[in-house]
C-alpha cells in the first residue's frame, strides 16, 4: 500500500485534531505520516505530528 501524507497549514494548538488523524491512519491500517507547517516551530500541535517544519507568515507575499 502507498504511503498517505497530511499537511496541516497553521497548526497551532490543534492537537486533538492531529491526534484523530493519526488514529485513523492507524485504525485503517494505512501508513502515512503527520506533517504540521507553522509560523512558531513549538507551536502544540508540531509535537504531535511526525514533522514539523517552519512556515512563513500567511500574508508573506512568498506563501503558497
């Protein structure tokens, strides 16, 4: 089976959020990894998530 990944833009402190989706990937027998994108690299949620990276600000002219 392929590898599923989610991206969670502005993950904040949206923890619970991120612990369901890893349940889910688990329970349904899917592999797959958490990846939170945030302004503050210690923002809550990135400590649940597999990876974490650094995102700019959503007005940075630069953002996606």
């Amino acid at each position: 089976m392929n590898s599923f990944n989610i991206l969670f833009t502005s993950a904040g402190r949206r923890v619970s959020l991120l612990r369901s989706f890893k349940e889910s990937l688990k329970a349904l027998g899917i592999r797959g990894k958490i990846v939170t994108a945030d302004l503050n690299k210690s923002a809550p949620a990135s400590f649940v998530a597999d990876i974490r990276e650094s995102a700019p600000p959503v007005l940075y002219p630069g953002y996606i």
